[in-house]
C-alpha cells in the first residue's frame, strides 16, 4: 500500500468515524468503507460496451 493511499483511507476512515458519532469498536468497518470509496475513485472507469449496429437485413427479390 503506497503512503499516498493509505493517508488518504486513514483521512476518510477518520470522517467516517467522526460522521457515524465517534462509536468505539466499528474502525475496521470504517477503513474498510475508506479504502473502497479511494479505490473507487482511483480506478479507471468502465466504458460501457458499443451499441452493437444491426446488420444491413438484404433485400429480398421481388417477383
């Protein structure tokens, strides 16, 4: 874990807890909120998939 990250996750894991009312016995629960909302944030987003284009339907042949 580089010492950017887990300054940042120590930073928000300390708003967490300050948020929730300071309760004893929940700071994993709060890191562990920390470190998926900074991952989150660091991660590429997905690119949704291309519209898939329909194919030409050939013309039928009148007679």
């Amino acid at each position: 874990m580089t010492d950017d990250r887990q300054e940042r996750i120590r930073r928000r894991a300390h708003e967490i807890w300050e948020q929730a009312g300071r309760p004893e016995g929940a700071h994993m629960e709060h890191w562990d909120q920390a470190a998926a909302e900074i991952d989150a944030e660091v991660k590429p987003k997905s690119k949704a998939a291309p519209k898939k284009t329909a194919a030409a339907k050939p013309k039928s042949a009148k007679t």
